[in-house]
C-alpha cells in the first residue's frame, strides 16, 4: 500500500512541477521577494521589518494561490484525460488515489515554500549588509548545482527536492552571516508549509465531489474563514442578530483555524519564548494541520469512494 501510496505521489509531483502556471507563479512570488528591497527604502528606519513581514506575507499568499490551484485541478485532471480509468481498474483504491495525490501535492507545496523561502532569506541577508558579491556567488553556486545536476541526471523531477534543501541552507547561512534573525523566518516558513497540508485537504475534499472551479471558490472561502476563526469565536456586535453571532462562532470551531499559522514576527521572536520556545509552538501546530488533515482525508475518501465517475 505504501509502495502504491508513493507512486501515486511522486507521479503527481512530476506532473505538478512540470505545470506552466506553477512555473509562472513562482517567478512572480520570486519578483515581488525582490521588490520588497526597493519597498523597503521608502520606508524610515523600518527597512528591515518591511522586508521580513511583507516578503513572508508575500510568500504565505503565494503559497495558498498554489496549493488551491493544485488541490482543485490534479484530481479532476484524472478525469478529464481518463486516466484514472488505467489506475483503478489496478489493485488501487481510491483512497489510495487520493493519499497519493495530497502526498504530491504537499511535496510540491514545500518545494514552494523552500524556494521561495531561500529568496527571502537572500534577499533579507541584501539587505542586512552582506556583500552583494556574496550573496549573488551563492545564487550562481546554487544555479550552477542545479544545472550539473540536470546535465547528469536522467529524472530531473528527482533532484529537484535536494536541490530545494541546498537552497535553503545556503540562504540560512548567507542570512546568519548578516546577523538575520533566524527563527522568525524560518519559523514562519515551517508554519506555511504546514497550512498548506491543512488547505491541500480541504481542496482534495472538495474535489472528490465538486468541479475544479467550484472547489477553489469552497476552499477559498474556507481559508478566509479559518484566517478569521479567531475573531468569529470571540465576535461581539450589535450590528448582528444573536443567532447569526452563535452561527458564525461555532462555525468558528469547525472550520481549520488558519490563524494558528500567521503568529507574527513578534510572537515568534518574543511571546513563545517563555511558553517552551517558537519551535514548541510550530511543532504543536503542525500536530494540529496533520490531525485536521487527516480527519479531511478520511470523509475525502468516503465521499469519493461513493462517487460515480463519468
């Protein structure tokens, strides 16, 4: 099952990472990183925070953008081209289907955030006082890796991972050397790729019985919620009628509470420090997507199980 499981994810990933829009999106998330450094100066004595909490915000959208475009098109993508009529008549379920696709789906999520992450971090080490000359020999280092590797290499699909995680280390290190503080970025990077588990599975819920474009309009919907879980469960107003208030708070405790994943700069600097550490907290919100994911997964597979397909 593990075998097929993997398959499944690692072909969904060399489908995904080959797609154009994805290609494209993460060279506009890379040109707005950049334009951050240019922002920055048109702010007074702020440059360093305009560069970290706009670039991670920047990053953190982008990745939404991603994984609602991935999660609401690879499943029905299977329908459209009838593959998933060669799948299944194999000895693949489908709920094996589908783990295999959110596995693929996250993974390239990740490779995401990691690529753009090093960006960041490059871009925060810029602008942090190392020497451009320093900085611009580990992006051509990196690019000069990533090529030899897709000269030697057969599936290139494959180095693609590894080559994300150079990136990120070499990023991490060009960023200390500039005296960048490391666990907020970091941190928030961690934090992202863990709501991208959680909207992956929302989208592949919604996938398993609705079209491509109805399911990103329901996961959309369903973010924005889980972004304003916090307030809806604290909600006091007389502008609203009592019911719609009851409404909208337990509605609060169904929907995934994304806010757990945009603490803020300060919070992971600061107001963890003395609850058991930043990476305590990132630890228990992973715990927290990777459950909700899960339970997602389970009535995904339910409803999709019951599906007639066309």
């Amino acid at each position: 099952m593990i075998g097929r499981i993997g398959a499944l994810a690692l072909n969904t990933f060399r489908e995904a990472v080959r797609d154009r829009v994805l290609v494209a999106l993460l060279a506009v998330a890379c040109g707005v990183l950049l334009f951050t450094l240019a922002l920055a100066e048109l702010s007074l004595h702020e440059q360093r925070r305009v560069v970290h909490d706009v670039g991670l915000a920047s990053i953190s959208l982008f990745a939404v953008v991603a994984a609602v475009f991935l999660g609401s098109s690879m499943l029905d993508k299977e329908i459209e081209r009838r593959t998933l009529y060669v799948i299944l008549p194999k000895p693949v379920g489908r709920a094996e289907l589908l783990l295999g696709k959110f596995a693929g789906i996250a993974l390239t999520g990740w490779v995401f955030v990691g690529l753009m992450g090093g960006v960041q971090l490059w871009v925060m080490a810029l602008q942090a006082g190392v020497a451009p000359l320093a900085v611009l020999a580990a992006v051509l280092g990196c690019g000069a890796l990533l090529g030899l590797g897709l000269w030697r290499i057969r599936d290139r699909t494959a180095l693609i991972v590894p080559w994300t995680v150079v990136v990120v280390l070499v990023a991490t290190l060009s960023a200390e050397a500039g005296g960048v503080p490391l666990t907020p970025v970091l941190g928030a990077l961690a934090l992202t790729a863990a709501e991208l588990c959680v909207l992956t599975a929302v989208a592949l819920f919604f996938s398993s019985f609705s079209t491509p474009f109805l399911t990103g309009v329901l996961t959309v919907g369903v973010w924005i919620l889980g972004r304003s879980a916090g307030q809806m469960a604290t909600l006091k107003t007389r502008v609203l009628p009592e019911g719609v208030q009851a409404a909208l708070r337990a509605l609060a405790h169904v929907v995934p509470n994304f806010q757990l994943y945009v603490p803020g700069r300060r919070a992971l600097e600061v107001d963890f420090a003395t609850a058991g550490g930043a990476w305590t907290y990132v630890a228990m919100a992973w715990a927290y997507g990777l459950a909700y994911a899960a339970a997602l997964l389970v009535f995904a597979a339910f409803v999709f199980r019951r599906r007639d397909l066309p």
